[in-house]
C-alpha cells in the first residue's frame, strides 16, 4: 500500500499530502495549480523531500483539456507508454508544443526541450570535444629522482540528448523539420535499436527514455524534407485545428473575458475563416489576440465598440495581407469582416452590474428602510419621488459612472 507523504507545492510553497512511490499529477488544494512529483529511491518514507532530493516540477497549470483534447492526450500517451514515439504535425498555432510539453510532463520525467534549426548539426544534439584538459605530475618523493609526466586529453561536452538518453529523460523536439536531415541521422539508431553511436561506441538508451517530435508542413518557410526512414520510426498524428469548444476554452483562459463576449470573438473568427479567405486556418491566435487586446483596451464584443472593431481588422486582415491577398481581396475581406461582426455581435452585451432599478422596485420595504434611513416617510417621499420623475435610468448612469 502507498504511504502518505509531504512535498512542498513548487507554485505555493505550501505542503501537499502525496504518495510515496508513485509519480503522477497533483492538484494543489490551496492555489488549485498542477505539479508533477517523481518521489526519490532513496526518500525516507513518511518524510517530506530534502531540496537535493526534489524533483517536483511545476508544469504550465493553463492547458486546457476539453473533451476533445483529452481523448487527444490518452491517446498519445498510451502509443508513448508502449515505448512508441510520436511525431505532432499541424500548421501554426493548432498547440503541437503546448500539447506535446503537457503530455511530456505527465510521464514524470524530466523534460528537455531542444529547438530545430538549420545551423544545427549532430554535434549540437550529442555533443563535441571542446579543448583539452592538461594533467601535470611532478614527483620529488625522493630527493635524488625527478618523475614528471604530462597527460593532454580533450575534454567531452554533452549534448541535451546525449544527456537525456543516458538519464532517461522525456525530449521534446520542437520544429525537427528545421533541422537539416543529416544532423537528425543519429536519430535512427536511438529509435530503432535504442542505441547512441557516441565517439565510436554505442551507448545504451536507458528504458525511460521518449521523444515527442513536432514539425510544420514541408511547404512552410524554413523546413526542409524529413528522411523517410526516420518518419517510419514514429507515429504521425496530423492536427488541424480546433473545435469549437476547444477555442472557446483557450481563449477565455488565456484572456479572462467573460464567456458570452469569448464566445462573440470565435464565432467571428470561425464564420471569417469559413468564407475562404487566406488565413491561418488552423490556428487559435487570432481568437486569443484580439480577447486580450478588448482586456487591455477595456473593449467589449459589440458591434458598436470602435475598440473592438479595430482590433478585428488589425488581427484578421493583417493575417489575409501576409498570406498574400491582392488590394482587391483586401476591400472584399474588410467587408465579409464587418458583415460577420454585424451578425454575431448586434446585440447589446447582458449587463451583468446590478441596476438601480432592481434596487429601488425590488427590494423588501425593510431592507428600504435599512438603506435610506431611520425616518419611514421620507424613505417613502423619496422613492414615490424618482418614480414619478423617471429618473431611475439618471440615476441608473450616475451609479455606473460613479
């Protein structure tokens, strides 16, 4: 049976009750954020671990897991937790780097991100030489004999995944296409026959270890053709975007907006990305961009809001310029866009403040009198006062402006 133990929330720095023996995800019970904790062998049971000992690491608590994007999640664990490795493919902004870090973390191990590039070679992935180190021996233990020797050796300097296949640790590799093909050769022998060829010997992978790839479409700037030796060795997964409720999730947790104007936001971006137009189909940024613009710029999505309004043409026609739309489409999508907006965010936001008509026809006669004073005819004068003058709605603005 597992026993209880302690390990200080690495957000809070509070204590959590965890297992001993069992890596998973925890839920803090006081900042309500996530964390992974691996218990150490040689943690003493029913102790809370020493600093050295820690290995508790505080993942992003912002992931989003709809129903759609868990069954995603499960299914990409059960292939990695076969021994199998997985290869995320999608255009920009469709999550493969968020998606693949969070599934990375809930194996519990520790995660290394390396980033393709086209300078990379292998040597940047395993490691290199880097100088020499001389040793120097002068013995004069007796005094008639001089011994000297000299010893020049270069000196190794890993690489992260040299590192982490000897540790055992989840890599994730983040725009692998970017890469030239050749400095990702060493990758067929650690995938296949789970070897390391390091310095004319082959180092054993160590069991734990995983990798989770992820790559735009070959015709994105930048990426070269991935050899399709190495694509055999992994499962691709091709992700296209999101669904609604997906988007509307991100977005409102990455921006804070109420969920009616969250949902306004998608259903524009959605219907603008419905009619055609050169967009980035697949990606969430649009959506996100423009909630948080209206939470910095105290906008709202309604159709009459300028803030709003422009924010829409900055993010969505900004994105059909850069995907190379003719002045003519340009006029064209700047009138879909108006159209859009007109249908989906025409009417008036629900006012979610609390009116001062509310207060003044609905409350109790007690509570009345608790309010506006001790003297029950003047309390009675003044409300038969505004009622009669119609200056609920005056005071109505007053109220909010105030």
């Amino acid at each position: 049976m597992p026993t209880n133990l302690t390990q200080r929330c690495p957000w809070c720095n509070k204590d959590v009750i965890v297992e001993l023996g069992r890596a998973r995800l925890y839920t803090c019970p006081f900042c309500k954020k996530n964390f992974t904790f691996t218990p150490s062998v040689t943690q003493p049971e029913g102790k809370s671990a020493a600093p050295s000992q820690e290995v508790a690491t505080a993942i992003s608590s912002r992931f989003v897991e709809t129903p759609s994007l868990k069954e995603l999640v499960d299914r990409i664990l059960a292939y990695i937790q076969e021994g199998l490795h997985v290869h995320l493919c999608g255009p920009a902004g469709s999550g493969k780097t968020t998606l693949a870090l969070h599934v990375a973390q809930q194996l519990g191990r520790p995660v290394v991100l390396i980033h393709g590039d086209d300078e990379m070679g292998t040597s940047d992935l395993v490691g290199r030489d880097s100088g020499f180190k001389r040793s120097y021996l002068h013995d004069e233990y007796v005094h008639s004999v001089l011994k000297v020797e000299e010893e020049v050796k270069p000196v190794w300097v890993g690489r992260a995944l040299s590192e982490a296949c000897k540790k055992g640790s989840t890599v994730v590799y983040d725009e692998f296409a970017r890469s030239r093909p050749e400095a990702n050769n060493v990758l067929l022998s650690v995938l296949e026959e789970r070897v390391l060829p390091l310095r004319g010997e082959n180092i054993p992978v160590d069991a734990n270890f995983r990798i989770i790839f992820t790559s735009n479409p070959n015709e994105y700037a930048g990426c070269h053709g991935v050899q399709d030796a190495l694509l055999d060795r992994m499962v691709t997964i091709h992700l296209s975007g999101f669904d609604r409720e997906t988007e509307i999730a991100i977005t409102q947790e990455r921006s804070g907006l109420p969920l009616t104007e969250v949902e306004r936001i998608i259903a524009v971006v959605r219907a603008f990305r419905s009619e055609g137009i050169k967009t980035s189909g697949a990606s969430v940024r649009p959506s996100i961009l423009i909630s948080r613009i209206l939470r910095v710029r105290a906008g709202h999505a309604y159709v009459e809001d300028p803030v709003f309004i422009q924010a829409c043409r900055d993010v969505l026609l900004s994105q059909a310029r850069r995907n190379g739309a003719s002045p003519q489409e340009n006029q064209q999508n700047e009138e879909t866009l108006l159209l859009q907006i007109q249908e989906h965010c025409s009417a008036p936001l629900p006012i979610e403040q609390p009116t001062l008509k509310v207060a003044i026809h609905e409350r109790e006669p007690d509570n009345l009198m608790v309010e506006l004073g001790e003297d029950k005819e003047v309390q009675e004068l003044l409300l038969r006062k505004i009622r009669e003058k119609g200056l609920a709605g005056k005071l109505l603005n007053e109220l909010l402006k105030g």
